[in-house]
C-alpha cells in the first residue's frame, strides 16, 4: 500500500513529519510513501529514502488560509497533490497535519464522496478510561459540519459502525446517539426523528441515546452527532483533561516536600494517568465518507504521533471498511432512497 | 427573606433536605424557611422550628414524572405548592432538588417570565481551575431548552451579565459565545447571527467566541449558548472530571505499595483538586428570566449542598439582579424590540 503524505503541514514540519514517516516506513514493512512538499527542505531531514519518494510541492496551505479558497487556488500545494494523487489512485490514503478545513475541503473536493454519502463526518476515537470493559470508541462527527441534517446524522451511524467493526475489530458495534438525556424523546425534533430512524433500522445495533457524562465510561462503540455538539463535547473532554492534569502538577508544585515526595511515589501511576487520556495513540482523525482515508492528526504532533497515526492508516486500508461499506450502501441503495425521501416528505 | 423549600425532592429527601436547611438558618440569620412536604415525615426529622414553616403537601412529583403534566395535575404536590407561595409573594425564591424538568416547568408556568424575555434559561457556576485568574463562571443555557433560536440566546447574554455582574461581583463581566471556533464567522449562520448581536450590542462586553477547551481555563466569565450544547459540555466536563479522578484512584489501587505511600503523602493535594473541581460549592443551577430565583441543586445532594444553595440564593435575592436586569428591559423595551424585528426579518 502507499500513502501520500503532506510533509509540510504542521507545527513541526517537514521536521517531526518525515521523522514520524521513517519510523512508520521501519515499523511497517509493506508501506510506501509519497512525500510531497518542498524538495529542498524534506531532503535536508530524511535519512534513507527506502520505499519513500518525494514530489517537489511549489505551494503550501498555511494554517491562517481560508481552506476552500486555499484549495481551489493554492494548485501546487502539498495538501492538493497528495490528494490528487489518491484521486488517480497513485496513493491509497492521505494524511497530513495542517490546515484541518482545507483537508477537508481536499477530500470532499478532490478525493470525492462515496456514492450513497451525503456530507462526510470527521471521526475520533476516543479512550474509555473506566468501568470494566475499558477499551475505545469512535465519535462522528466532531466538526466536519457545523450545519448538519437528520440524514446525515443517520448516515454517520452506518460510517461510524464500519469504522468500529472493521477497524476496531467490535463485532456488532452499540450505536448511541449523543443526547441532553437517555429517554427516546429527548432533544430536538431533530434528535427524536434521528433517533426513531436509528431504532428502526434492523443494520445498525442502536442502543439509544447517550448523554455526554457516560463517554469515557464506555456509554456506546459508536457515538453519533451533530458536528457542532461533537466537536464542542470532544473539546470539553480535551480541556477538562488537560485541567486537571495541569492543576495536579500545580498543587503538587505548591504543596510542599511531602507532596513532592508522594508525587515521586506516584511517577508511574501519574504516567498511566496521562497515558490513558492520551487519546493521540489511536492516531488522528478520520474523513468517513469520502473513497480513501483522509487521516488528520494534531497541528503540534511529533514523530511519534505521526508513526501512530500511520499505523492507524494501514489498519483502515487493510479492514477493507471502505469497500464494505460501499457494498453496503451500493446493495441497500433502494431502502436508503426511501429513508431520504421520508426524511424530505417530513414523515 | 423567605425561602420556598420543596422538601420532598431528591434522592436523600426529606431527611438531608431539612438537615441542611437547619444548617442554613443557623447560619444566616435573616433567613426564613416555608418547608412544603409531608407534615409527619418532615416532622420525623426537623430537629428545631425556629424561623421554619411546615405546609402540608399531599402529593410529590417523583423523578419519572413527565414535567410539565405533573405540575399541571398534581397540584397539591410540594414543587406547585412551593412555586405558588413564590408567585404569591409569600415566599421571595423557590428551592428543590427534585424533578428538574418540573422545577423548570413550575418557574415557567406559575413563577412566570420577567416581561422581555422570551424563554428562561438554566445557569450553572463552574470553577477557572488553571489560570492566574482562577475563579468562576457562568454559562447559560445548559439544558432548559433543546431547541433555542438566536434571539434566546441574545437573551441569555443579558441575564448571564446580571448575575455574573450582581451575584459574583465582577465588574464589567466578560460575555463569550461558546462556538467551534473563536473567528467571528465560525459555526452555523445560528451562531454567525448571535455573534453579530452580540458584538453589535454596546451594554454587553462581548469578547467573541469562545471553544469548550477554555471554559476552565477562564476563558469568559459568562458564556453563553443554546441549551443543547450546553447541556453536553457541562455533561462533558463533570464525565471527564469524575473519570478522571475514578483513574487516579484505581490507578493507586493497582500499584503497588509504593503508589500507595504516594497517594498518602499527597492525600490533601488529591482532596484540594477534588474540592476545585466540585462545583456544588457554588449551590445549584439557577433559571434566569424568570420572576424570583428558582434553583435546582443535584437530586443526589446532602446537607451540606443544600445549605450552601440556600446561601447562593440568599446572594441572589440580596443581590437584586432581578430587579436590575428588569429596569434594563424596561429602559431598553424598544431597542430589545427592535433587535426581535431584525431577527425575524432575517436582517
């Protein structure tokens, strides 16, 4: 498989980025690559161009750029050739750590919907951190769309379940919807006629509605939403965590030489803590929806980040979800038409 | 001042109610108490009847009850018979911990709305845990209303403002919409209306958008939203805190003796994060938009919440933001007209 990579995005790049790619291209040995960016600047940190090949990118999408302006202009930018080169089916997938709108911009553009997907969700999978069956889930979406329809709520659920069954290998996924509360009529006429579609489609293992409070506990494999709720809920989770973490090293900081020496006791404990909520291992953050896996991970991540989230990549392409999914939406193509048109009749 | 007490809602009700209302009047002396409930059961655990009315209550409004046909039906229950004494002038606030969405309704319905509001909203205190500035904040709507249009949250603004204002003393209060992002044209055209009000809006010190990553890092000191994503966030916030502090200790737990020495020695740090993080310190969540303070603490709350709920709603009546922020709707009656015709007219 080879996979096209944006080596000039992100807040260490091309540095942290090629680094990253060596350490996938030593750890993976049926993966090649393609970097794309300015010659000069990727050779000066490359160590061994082993199944790696560079493509001279004249352009590069900055952060500050408005993403669908930046994609249709910036034609010589590393993000747009990397996706074309997946479009021509040079490349199976494509990552990069820049401008997260223009990456999605690139895949809705350049890269193309599945036939059968209306609007693509932005995936991240997330830790549970308690409760007996700790493990992961998978959140779509968390801000593809800040404007999202019932029917596109409804189609990530059947993105999402392939994710988790194909690629985290969960037989028959629990699907939640994301809701101010766990009974069948709360939320939105929105949620309720989400949630009524969900219930009733006998693909999907629909376990209700989920409230935002049981996530980490495990609440669900599959936690669909809005994009707008998504990406504030998956903000909170990061904020909240990141709080705390800083307010323990602080009241460890102030509270004296008994709690330093109990914060030294607890190096390891403190270690796993952080490890957990970690949510960077599972790699970046998936477009579904689109024909190949546009993968995104965090402006700041360094190499290791970047070799986690190449590992993702290879599993996503070798779970096939892609083209299961397709087969789905291709074989069921009738009952999803009726589903639109009763969505748009309003029944 | 008089309190209306529903002493029959909550988990621990009637005998942690009526405890940490005793707690309450011992500690703020001009205080008075209408105890509505169960004369016999209350009477089983009320120790001393200073400055405490009891007032037969024949019916409850239990935990599974739909809201509003309870309040309308059970009209001898403690949480119609309280907010009534309120709407009479009886009593000057109502206090439960029972049913929420029958507190709410009982605000609504016999409290009734202050004249230029359209729609109350539930306000919740949380703490600034990092920070130099570390203190509180107040976000406003989490979870009175599932669907809210722009102008109800316009609204929220001006009722954050005032109690931020008046009941947390803070001068000039940094007003922040929670969007997706902090440019002015993030989110839905929703958002992009409240935005433009908001930064239009020469009263209300207006600092843009603010994400759910830096709520506790005092990012605003009121922020407002519509009540579904603020239901989620705080669902978000109060998850990943309680998880968190679940993984330290079962970390502690599987770590051996070292771990657990550690954990000795930094017993007070691990009690100081748990108290920063508690937000019941701050008392219960408030409707705002209403005509007398109605406040709601957590169903699972003991005495010692009861009684600092009391001393928030003592804060508020003290602190006359009803009456203020109802001379601003009065004085602005036309240019909160003129705003509501805007927005219908889509301008």
């Amino acid at each position: 498989m080879k996979i096209a990579v944006d080596a000039m995005g992100g807040d260490y790049a091309p540095k942290e980025i090629i680094k990253g790619i060596e350490l996938a291209r030593d750890a993976y040995s049926n993966v090649e690559f393609q970097l794309f960016g300015k010659t000069d600047e990727i050779k000066q940190f490359l160590q061994n161009d082993s199944r790696i090949q560079i493509i001279q990118a004249d352009e590069v999408i900055e952060m500050g750029d408005e993403p669908v302006k930046a994609v249709r202009t910036k034609k010589q930018s590393s993000i747009v050739l990397a996706a074309t080169a997946v479009k021509e089916g040079e490349a199976d997938a494509f990552f990069s750590a820049g401008n997260t709108g223009a990456i999605l911009a690139a895949g809705l553009f350049i890269i193309g919907r599945i036939k059968g997907i209306d609007r693509p969700g932005l995936t991240t999978t997330l830790p549970v951190v308690t409760g007996k069956d700790a493990g992961k889930f998978v959140m779509i979406d968390v801000g593809a769309n800040a404007d999202t329809k019932v029917l596109n709520v409804y189609q990530y659920a059947l993105m999402g379940k392939y994710y988790a069954q194909n690629v985290h290998k969960v037989a028959n996924p629990k699907v939640g919807l994301l809701n101010n509360g766990t009974e069948a009529d709360k939320g939105d006429m929105n949620h309720r006629k989400v949630h009524d579609l969900l219930a009733a489609d006998k693909d999907i293992n629909f376990i209700g509605n989920v409230e935002s409070r049981e996530l980490l506990n495990g609440a669900a494999d599959v936690v669909v939403t809005d994009g707008f709720t998504g990406n504030a809920v998956l903000k909170s989770i990061e904020g909240t965590a990141l709080s705390m973490l800083k307010l323990i090293k602080s009241s460890i900081l102030s509270g004296g030489t008994k709690a330093k020496f109990g914060a030294l006791m607890l190096k390891n404990t403190f270690g796993d803590i952080a490890s957990s909520m970690d949510y960077s291992k599972y790699g970046g953050a998936v477009l579904l929806g689109v024909k190949a896996p546009v993968v995104k991970t965090h402006g700041s991540s360094k190499a290791p980040t970047v070799k986690n989230t190449i590992g993702q990549i290879r599993e996503i392409i070798d779970s096939h979800m892609i083209a299961d999914l397709n087969t789905y939406l291709t074989d069921h193509a009738d009952d999803l038409k009726q589903i639109k048109d009763s969505i748009k009749s309003g029944k």
